[in-house]
C-alpha cells in the first residue's frame, strides 16, 4: 500500500507528528501563481484541520525570466512532481491546481489549453477571475453592493495594489499579500463558501465571468 503523503509545507520545511491521526483526505494542492497568498491560505488551512492533509506544492520558478513559470508549461511541471510523489509511495486522493485568470498574461486559448490537459490527466483546477483576492473577499463582506464590472477589471489604484487589495485592506484593517493573516478569514469561510454560489462556480464560464471556483476546493476540504 503507498506511502501517505506527510503533512509538510516544501517551503517551510515543517512537519506535524501524526502517529494518532489517520487522515480522511489527502490533497495536494498546487499553486500557479507569483504570489504567496495562496500558499499561506492553504497552509494555514492546513494547521487548522487535524484530519486532514494538505501538502502545498509551488509551481512557479524562482527566476523570473525562466519561461517555464507561465502557465501553459505548469502542467509539464505538475507532471513531474506528480511522477517524482509516485516513485516515493506517495499518492493524493485529489490534485488541484489553484491558478487566476490573470488575463493580462495569460489568454482564454491558453487556459483552454491548461483546462483540456488537467481534464485528460485527472487533475482539478481552481480557477478565480480576476484573482484568488476575489475568494478572501468573499470571507469578509457579501458583494452585491459592488460593482461588478469594477471587480473583474481590478485595475490598478497605485503602483502597488489593484482594486481588490485595496477593498481587502479597507475592509479588514491592512492586507499584504505576502503576510496573510488567515486568522482574519477563518470564521467567514463558510460564508465565502456561500456568497461563491452567487457567482459562476465552472471555470469554462469564469474565463469571462466574475467568480471563483476555490470555494469548491475549500468545501471539499472542510467537509
């Protein structure tokens, strides 16, 4: 019988004992973005649940001029991981890949592409439009008040935030990216769950539209 997987984030190098716990699941979650927000999430999810595990793999080169770290090359990266797991007896019920929409980098073809070679290899996608800031958002405040054209654009208010960093700070008293403090979020997960409904949750529809498909991943995990 595989190996499970152990509950380890790569970046921090920290792991939990486990002699007791016998997890339910085991998702390996795989971020395609330059950011660390999504990584904090998930980790910090992680923490919180002790029946689960939750292993998050970056996919994004550290040098930035490394052409591989866009996201048509992502699933040729997953593959190797992916086949590196399985040469250790390792094996994940669910294999995700959390990835935004970021039209200005990357084109409807080429997510197409991505949704086409994930459907074909059995690995899911959690896909936001515009970002994942959409999906913490939703943990804080319902978004009928918006508008929601303003939302899908996320133009930039500075040189340094675009519209829903700066809505995230507003709102929860400061927000930076990189140092996210899941505590703000944790209570309103369900309600993010929720308010995600409201809002096309299938990500051939949310190549346009504004929404996220993170809230299926989250329920999946918390369920």
């Amino acid at each position: 019988m595989p190996n499970r997987l152990r509950p380890r984030n790569i970046f921090g190098e920290r792991e939990r004992k486990q002699e007791s716990i016998i997890p339910k699941d085991i998702f390996v979650i795989s971020i395609a973005s330059e950011g660390k927000t999504e990584e904090q999430y998930f980790d910090s999810l992680s923490e919180k649940l002790n029946n689960k595990i939750i292993k998050i793999d970056r996919l994004i080169r550290d040098d930035e001029r490394d052409t591989k770290s866009h996201p048509i090359h992502i699933i040729d990266l997953l593959d190797e991981r992916v086949e590196n797991w399985r040469e250790h007896g390792a094996e994940a019920n669910e294999l995700w890949m959390v990835v935004d929409r970021d039209k200005q980098n990357v084109s409807k073809e080429q997510l197409e592409r991505i949704f086409s070679k994930c459907k074909e290899k059995g690995y899911n996608i959690a896909l936001s439009n515009p970002t994942f800031e959409l999906w913490l958002l939703f943990h804080i405040t319902d978004i009928a008040n918006y508008n929601k054209e303003k939302l899908l654009n996320n133009e930039k208010v500075n040189k340094n935030r675009r519209f829903l960093d700066k809505e995230l700070s507003n709102l929860n008293g400061g927000f930076k990216k990189n140092n996210l403090k899941f505590d703000d979020f944790y209570d309103g997960i369900n309600d993010a769950i929720e308010r995600a409904k409201e809002l096309p949750t299938n990500n051939n529809e949310l190549l346009n539209k504004l929404g996220t498909s993170v809230s299926i991943l989250v329920e999946q995990i918390i369920k």
